[in-house]
C-alpha cells in the first residue's frame, strides 16, 4: 500500500466517527507507521472528543489487522495554534480572529478576517499611525495566499 492509499483508507475509517460539528482537517502518516489526524470543530474540539475518537478507531483498526503484529502508533488532536489555516470551514470558523496571510510574494498581510467566500477572504487593518489610523478593508483571493495564521494574544 502507498502512503496515499494508506492515508484513505483512515480517512474512510475516521469519517463515521466524526459527529456534530467536528470535521477532518488533515491525516499524516510517518513511515514508522506512526499516524497523526488533525480534526477541528466549529464550536470547538476538546481533548475528551480527540481521546474518544482515538480509542475507537485504534480499536477498529487494530481488530482490521491494518498493520500486522499492531505496529502502528495514532495521535487524533486539533492542529496547533501556529498550524496554518487549510479548510475553508476553519477560514469561517476563525471569522473575527486576528490573522497573519503569507502571501505568494512572500509578503504578509496581518487583521482582523471580516468574512470568508469559496473564493476570497476580507480583512480589515489599520494603515498609519495616531490621528492618521485610517481602517482599511482587503479582499484577498485564495490564489494569491501562500497561508494563513490566527495570531494568537497572550
């Protein structure tokens, strides 16, 4: 089997496990067998929930003989706060959240995200300083970005 295949076939046994609003973000798998599944939620993902999902499909897949003598190991989490955004579905979710775009010049945008479409997303940020602040809107296709962070404050 390819890393590919092996990838589907998870992302086959995963799905029916996945309820309410939780969604696949991505699946990865090492060549030591070791595979990592990135799952999201719009109301978000508990570490109850991950521990669930993990118990139940090591246990599917242990019982499919999916990798002989049970030489695999599996991580189920959210993607970490400096993962980049992949989905449109995490763009909507993070509506709101300050962001950083890379974009395909490898320069960066940073705002507030104000909306998301199939195509673009909008944010707003502030051009100048003091009294000259003026509050700028920029639509940005999906194209032109390279990737996209939620900037996090602490």
């Amino acid at each position: 089997m390819t890393q590919d295949t092996h990838i589907q076939a998870v992302e086959k046994l995963v799905g029916p496990l996945l309820q309410d609003d939780i969604f696949l973000v991505s699946i990865k798998i090492k060549p030591i067998n070791n595979i990592k599944i990135y799952l999201d939620a719009d109301g978000g993902l508990g570490i109850e929930k991950c521990i669930k999902i993990n118990r139940a499909l090591y246990k599917i897949m242990e019982e499919m003989g999916m990798y002989p003598d049970g030489d695999f190991s599996l991580e189920v989490s959210s993607p970490g706060v400096d993962e980049p955004l992949k989905l449109l579905r995490q763009y909507k979710k993070n509506v709101g959240r300050n962001v950083e775009v890379m974009m395909q010049d490898d320069t960066k945008k940073e705002g507030k995200l104000l909306g998301v479409t199939e195509e673009a997303i909008t944010i707003e940020y502030i051009e100048g300083k003091g009294k000259k602040a003026v509050i700028q809107k920029l639509d940005i296709n999906f194209d032109d970005i390279k990737h996209t962070r939620v900037l996090t404050k602490f």
